[in-house]
C-alpha cells in the first residue's frame, strides 16, 4: 500500500470519529426477472439477486471539520451458471480540515467505484473492475493585507485499477501516481469575487508498461505537465462561478513536447426556491480530479479509466433540477471529446439522462413520500482507435419504478426497464444487444447522530 493511500485511509478514518456526525445507513434485497440476463446478443433469460448495503456520514456544529462520505456495496448473483458473481462497491468520500489558528487547510478525497474491464463493449454483466482513488492535499495562504493573498498548495494522487491478466485488453488504462505543486496570487475584488495569477507545475507516472514479443510497446506513457493560468471565482449565496484561461504543455517520457490553450468555464446557480442551474465548459489536458474552487468540491475525474498517457480533453456538461412539493424532475447532459496526444486516437462521448419523479402524497394519506419515478438515459460513444475495432456503442434505458414508503424506515420498490444497446465494428457490422426486466427490491434504512 503506497504511503498516500495510507495517509488518505487514516485521515478519513480520524475524521468519522470527530462529534456531531449525523449518519444514515440502510439494507436492501432484490429479485430480478430478465429476458437476457448476459447483455449479449440472444443471451439467455434468467434471474439475478441482489443485496446490499449502504451509509452516509456527515458532521455539523463543526468549525475546523467538514465531513462528507456516503457509500454502497452490493452483490448480484445470475442463475445462469456461465457468469460469475459481481460486487459492486462505491464510496465517495471528502474530509476537508481547517485550522482555527492559522491558514492551513488540509483536503483528503477517497473514491472507490467501478471501471469497465473492456470500455469498448457494451454489456455491464461481468465486465467491471475495481477503482480506487485517493488523493490528498494540504494548502496555505499567506495574507499581503486584506485583498491580497498568496496561496500555494501541493496535490497527491494515487489512482489504482484493478490489474487485468488477459493481454488482449489492451487499451484500458493503468495505474497511476501523479502529483502537482499550485502557487497563485489572488487578489480578492470584494465579498464573492477574487481574481488570480495561477502556476502549477505536475507528473504523472503510470505503474507498469507493457513487454509483448520481446520489446517494449509503451502503452503507458509517464508525462510532466506545466500550466499558467487567469482565474476568476465568484463565490455567492445563489451564485458559484468559476473562470480560468491559460495554456498548458506536455513533456512525456519519449521526450515529445505539445502545449495547447486550456480554458474553465463553471456556473451553478440557484434560479429560485425549487429550480437549480449548473453549467461547464472545460478545455486543455486532462486531469484525474476536477477542482472548482467556487463551491469548495474536489471531485473524481470519471474519465480516468481512459488514460493511458496524456490526453487533450474537449467537455460540455448541463444539470438541471426542480425540486418541488409534488414533481421532481433532473435533466444532466453531456460531451467529451478525448484524444491521446501524440496520436490520432479519438473517443467521443455524449449522455444524456432525465429522471422525473411524482409524489403520490394526495393518493396515499400514509405515506407522503410514497411516488412513482421515470428515468430516461442514452449514451453515444465513438471510437477511432486503434486500440479496438468498435466504431460506436448506443446504449438506451428507460423504465418506471413504483416506490411506495410502508414506513419511515421500510421502502418497496416495483421497477420494469428496458435496455436496447447497438454496436458497429469497423467493418460496419452491427449488433445489438436488448433486455428487458421486472425487480422487485426492499430497502431497510435508519438515521442517527454521534
């Protein structure tokens, strides 16, 4: 275990023992019914059990800590004899400490979550792997006086993919260790709006390359990373913005040099008391954590299961909320165009998801939060690669759940979904692959406090 890890690990766990912690945590059990159970084109019908379990961690009345951490484990079993047993695990959790005495901020991320085993397939039955993220990052400022302030802050990640033994996937991504040094001068306008000079200077080193026939193919190419950049952050009740303009360049281990404009646009905005905005744009080179420093979050780059060496990244993303008394509705949108640099290898992504959720509080007195959901979601991705002999993957889900709340702690969930996926190789032949299924799933939850 590398000594980051370690430290993200005790870090985490120090921060669940601090007072105040509200927590949740709940078990669920399902049945599902498929008429394709592998995802596979004319795969077989079947039945999967899952269960699992689930928790959430917060603090409050808290000056100096702020904890964040919720996670879930489960596990499927197919009857189908050919397929092996998936456990899923997701944890995302940030500790963020702040020192009453000084200016000192210490930030401690861990992220675990599952990759695909082979991105360029469609099926998710028996093709996950185990991801781990940790990442650390200890921060100061020094104040000039009181609008101007220099601020400098060092960044450890440590991103781990579980190691795959088949040669022929090759393509996936490795492991990595990267690290950055951030140095900025800020000058803060007024209350919510702060404008600086930024410089960081960073490496990624990826764990292993791969030795086929007796030489070296570098699939995994190490890379150091310089960044100069303009920030602009509004930091309000209703507003968080976040712009940055700059350049960037490459200098990889085969002594290949690329520099390149990197631009951040990011605007979450609370329209009113029900409706929510957020919006971002991002270009340059990629990155295995997003920082907005307007909201304060530190987040996992999802797209980290696709890098093998540095890559030039193209980002649109739309969110959407309205929380009412009796419709909830959440609209995201994206776009990702990613292309390894140093070569011609390109994948483009775009997802789409709505989900629409109606409280049946004025049918069933009993239970309020008792609703019934609608979910939509669509996913494009193009490949022109010479990692994979896929063109495309589309995949399309929908479905209708009934959730009915017995209780405060007791739920019952009724769900019928239909996936419809198509793949198109190189040689323009298609496939598709569809399934439809009916789940039945309990779900045991409580609350409490420390």
């Amino acid at each position: 275990m590398k000594l980051n890890r370690f430290i993200s690990l005790c870090f985490m766990i120090y921060c669940s023992n601090i007072s105040a912690v509200e927590y949740t945590y709940s078990f669920n059990t399902g049945f599902e019914d498929t008429n394709n159970i592998t995802q596979l084109v004319d795969g077989p019908a079947g039945q999967v059990i899952d269960y699992g379990l689930g928790f959430s961690f917060a603090n409050s009345l808290q000056k100096e800590w702020d904890l964040d951490l919720t996670g879930r484990m489960s596990k499927s079993s197919y009857s189908d004899n050919d397929l092996s047993d998936d456990t899923n695990k997701e944890l995302q959790g940030i500790a963020i400490y702040k020192s009453s005495t000084s200016n000192f901020v210490f930030t401690t991320l861990a992220d675990i979550s599952q990759a695909p085993v082979n991105r360029f397939q469609t099926q998710e039955v028996n093709n996950i792997r185990d991801q781990f993220v940790y990442a650390i990052m200890p921060s100061y400022f020094y104040s000039i006086n009181p609008a101007d302030r220099i601020f400098a802050s060092y960044t450890l990640v440590d991103f781990n993919l579980e190691d795959l033994d088949d040669i022929q996937n090759a393509g996936q991504a490795s492991s990595s260790f990267g690290e950055n040094i951030l140095v900025n001068y800020a000058k803060r306008l007024n209350a919510s709006n702060t404008i600086a000079f930024n410089f960081r200077s960073g490496k990624t080193d990826f764990d292993d390359d791969l030795i086929a026939g007796g030489g070296l193919v570098q699939l995994a190419v190490d890379y150091d990373q310089t960044d100069v950049f303009l920030s602009w952050i509004v930091a309000g009740q209703t507003n968080q913005l976040q712009f940055e303009l700059g350049k960037s360049e490459i200098d990889d281990q085969l002594d290949r040099k690329q520099s390149r404009d990197s631009r951040l646009v990011s605007i979450i905005r609370q329209l009113n008391r029900t409706d929510s905005l957020s919006l971002s744009y991002s270009e340059g080179f990629n990155s295995p954590l997003s920082n907005i420093q307007a909201s304060n979050t530190i987040t996992v780059n999802q797209q980290n299961n696709n890098i093998t060496a540095a890559q030039e990244t193209e980002q649109y993303n739309l969110g959407y909320t309205v929380d009412g008394s009796a419709l909830d509705t959440t609209i995201s949108l994206s776009k990702i165009k990613l292309q390894q640099t140093f070569t011609e290898n390109i994948e483009e992504r775009r997802t789409a998801s709505i989900n629409v959720r109606y409280i049946l509080s004025r049918f069933l007195e009993r239970s309020g939060r008792s609703n019934i959901s609608l979910d939509y979601s669509k996913s494009e991705s193009e490949f022109d690669s010479i990692a994979t002999n896929i063109e495309s993957n589309d995949i399309e889900t929908y479905g209708v759940s009934f959730n009915y709340v017995y209780s405060s702690n007791l739920l019952f969930s009724l769900s019928y979904g239909v996936r419809n996926a198509l793949q198109i190789d190189t040689s323009s032949i298609q496939s598709n692959f569809d399934s439809k299924s009916t789940s039945l799933t309990f779900v045991y939850s409580d609350t409490g406090r420390l």
